[in-house]
C-alpha cells in the first residue's frame, strides 16, 4: 500500500477525548437539549458515504440531525468538485446562510470535501465567506471532533487542508442514511488522470481497503437486514491492484456473494480499461451480484478518448459489451458521456450517437463538459460554440430517450424480481435489476421488501405493474 497512510487506532483513540469536549460544550450552553446538525450532500456516492461516516462522529458526540438549517446549532456542507455546477450551488447556498450566521452567530457553519481541497477554492471560501468557521479537505475527515473543539471550545477559525496520496481510517462510527440499502466503500481515490477529472487531485491515489475489514462490514449489514449493498470506490475494478493481500475485485465479489443471507450486490463505477472477462465470468457465477453494470465509456470517439487519457479505444469497449451480454444473459448497462470535450467535432460526436444506438443502454447520465482548474482539457483549444454543444446534448439525450423507451416497452408482460424503495404517495416505487424504476400498488409498510412484480405498462418512460 505504498504512499497510502493507515490511521492507527490509537490514533483514532485520541479523538475520544474531543468528542467529549464538544458534547461538554454544548451541556454546558443547554443542558437539556441536544444540539442539532443539519449536513448537505453534494456529488457521489461516495461523498454520501463520507456524509454518513461523520454524522458517525457527530452522534457519538450528542448531536441529533435536521433537514432545517434554521433549527441547527451546526452546518456542514460536504461538497463536489466534479462540475462547475455542483460548485456553483454550494456557493449560493453557503451564502445565503449568511443572514442566519449574522442571526445567530454562535451557529458554526463548516464546508468540507472536494472542492475545499482545490486551494483556489479554499482561498475563495477564506476570504469571501467570512462567516465560514471550518474548513477541512478531503483526508481529515476522521478528524472532525478535534477540529469541532478547535473552532467551539477554542474559538478559531480553522483551515485543515492537507496534501496526500490519502489515508484509510476503518472504524470510524457510521450514521447510515437508509434502512435496507447501504453503501460500502471497498477503496479510495483513482490513478487514471483523464485529462479532464479533478478526482485524483482531490481524493488522492489508489487504495483499497483490508478485505477482512470489508467481509466484517458486509456480514454485520446483512445481519442489520441490508437488502441491498452497493460497492463503493472510483475504480472499483482495479481494487487490490498493489496489495499484499492479492484479493482482485473478482475475487472480493465471490467472498461478499458466500455471505449467508437474502440480499444484492450492486458496485460502481468501473472503467472499461480494468473490466476483464474474469469480472463478467464472476458476474454470471454469482447470484447476488446485480446483472446492472455502470460502465462510463464518455466518448465513442478514439482521437477523443486518446485526448481524454482514457486507456481504452471504441472498438476495445463494444468488445467488453459482446463478452459480458454473451457470459452474462439478461444484463443492463448504463454509462456516463461527455459532450462537447475540447476540439470535439461533428464527427466525433456522431461515433458517440453510433455507440449508444449499438449498446441499447438502459438510461445514460450525459454531461456538457466542464472545464476544472487544474486538469490539463481546462487549457485545451475548445473552439465548438457553447450553443453548438448544447444542441448536440439535446440531440443525444433525445436519442436515448427513445432508445428507454423501446428497452421499457419490451418488459411489459414480464415478470420481474424488485426492491420496494420508496413511498410515492399514490403508489410505491420499486426499483429492477437493471435499475429501472416501477410504479406499483402497495402497502407502504412493505419498503424495504424484494417483491416479483409483473410490468403492465410503459408509457411516457414510466413502468407500472403490480406485485404478485
């Protein structure tokens, strides 16, 4: 695990006596209430994962949580660096929270994540937003009590941005979101460098984490009645590339699928250059890994995949698709692209629209592109206009959609196994496989459930059946 530091129980240990600090802190101001956090989520899955690992922290230190910024005594906001968008809503909403710092000025308003470990960012925070009390990057996370006493007890206002490779904490406390389905970080950060990807540069290198610890974690979820696990980590296919434990991510696949218990293995993201047949064999051996694969392939271009770094060509990718629908009947893939990459021209973009039209994916997440200071396409020659790229976003989501809509229409008088997930009001939402969502009929009380449902419908891209 070279360059990847391991933090030390004992070093965990030594957070103890802060969370007590802080949990004096706020007895001491009211003593019979508990103090409120109120944390937002911005990006990934794995920033939600983050979000859960410190309100870990924060319950253990008395805290109890609220959607309301108004009601809370502390406002984290752990955020995305991934798109200019996402950064764009993290500073509108961090500002509008300035009236109720002036309101209320004992409340402490924290900004964490990925975009505070770019320095022109934390910079930006540091100066524009005075009433900003914390801010903390990437790699301390499991520091968070300390830096709570730092800026209560001690009343600073504090900067805590290390630069690293990254570290692994295990055992921090984990305050999970949901009831049934939990997400499971198996590594960290990415060594791929696409040209146009702030992730290595705020997350840090590769590492994946002790297999034994990820089992433990997995077998105590099933115990809890976790009936759905999703895998975590930027690359997941290449975990335990480098490790002394050679366990590949195949191979933590078969271990997690020997899990006594009823319930579905879900992983993301992979990239096309680490999926190898051994992954797609493992797939079809194992029943309770999904047959739903996120697979990014962002252009169906070779000179603009070789300009984005990716590792692999169009003709190498539509070869992982053919193998993996010939070992793996019934799989679904959806994928991510980008349009408009600096120096795209019509040509490339039309190899895009012949790549979905061949793979038929289930749904697509599609991006304009957006340059991020610091990576090598934000100094590219970008001369496509703006409205140009707009146009061809329109162009390929509306080819999509036709494409889901023929998929979903196909399903209708098929029976299918799903998750009940949510409460619509008038009807439960259950979700496939493939990731498709259904509309059914149903007692709330049953979220949570695996069903076989039977699709009776398809219209305007929604299913609806009903449970059998």
């Amino acid at each position: 695990m070279a360059n990847t530091r391991v933090i030390s129980p004992e070093e965990l240990e030594r957070q103890q006596p802060f969370m007590q600090q802080v949990r004096r802190f706020y007895e001491e101001r009211r003593p019979d209430v508990s103090p409120l956090a109120c944390v937002r989520t911005y990006g990934c899955q794995q920033n939600v994962s983050d979000s859960e690992h410190m309100k870990g922290q924060l319950a253990q230190m008395g805290f109890g949580f609220t959607e309301n910024p108004e009601e809370a005594d502390f406002i984290l906001f752990n955020t995305c660096a991934v798109r200019e968008h996402a950064e764009d809503r993290v500073f509108g909403n961090v500002g509008a929270l300035k009236a109720l710092k002036r309101r209320r000025p004992e409340v402490l308003i924290a900004v964490c994540g990925c975009m505070v470990q770019q320095e022109h960012i934390a910079k930006k925070f540091y100066q524009s937003y005075p009433f900003v009390g914390l801010l903390f990057g990437t790699h301390v996370q499991h520091r968070l009590p300390e830096l709570l006493v730092k800026s209560l007890v001690e009343r600073r206002r504090v900067v805590e941005i290390p630069s690293c490779d990254g570290v692994i904490a295990e055992g921090i406390p984990t305050h999970r979101d949901g009831t049934f389905k939990a997400f499971l970080p198996i590594m960290y950060g990415c060594n791929n460098f696409c040209t146009y990807c702030i992730v290595p540069h705020v997350r840090g290198r590769e590492r994946s984490r002790d297999p034994e610890c990820i089992l433990a974690e997995a077998r105590e979820l099933v115990r809890q009645g976790y009936k759905e696990i999703t895998l975590l980590g930027q690359n997941v296919n290449s975990y335990g590339k480098g490790e002394a434990h050679g366990v590949n991510f195949p191979e933590l696949l078969r271990r997690l699928n020997a899990i006594p218990g009823e319930f579905l293995i879900r992983f993301m993201t992979s990239h096309p250059k680490d999926a190898t047949p051994e992954l797609f064999d493992t797939i079809a051996q194992c029943e309770k890994v999904s047959r739903h694969f996120h697979l990014p392939f962002q252009s169906g271009s070779n000179r603009v995949l070789k300009e984005m770094n990716r590792g692999y060509t169009r003709e190498q990718y539509l070869e992982l698709i053919r193998y993996a629908r010939k070992t793996v009947p019934g799989i679904a893939f959806t994928s991510d692209v980008i349009v408009g990459f600096p120096g795209e021209q019509r040509e490339d973009f039309e190899q895009t629209l012949s790549l979905i039209r061949e793979v038929g994916f289930v749904s697509l997440f599609t991006f304009i592109f957006s340059p991020r200071e610091g990576t090598p396409a934000a100094k590219m020659p970008d001369p496509i206009s703006a409205e140009e790229k707009t146009a061809w976003f329109r162009e390929m989501t509306a080819l999509q959609e036709t494409l889901s809509a023929e998929r979903l229409q196909a399903l209708v008088g098929t029976e299918q196994k799903a998750l009940l997930e949510s409460d619509a009001g008038e009807y439960l939402e259950a979700r496939l496989p493939e990731n498709s969502i259904v509309r059914v009929q149903g007692d709330p009380a049953r979220i949570g459930e695996s069903v076989t449902v039977r699709i009776t419908s398809a219209r305007s891209f929604i299913l609806t059946g009903e449970i059998i």
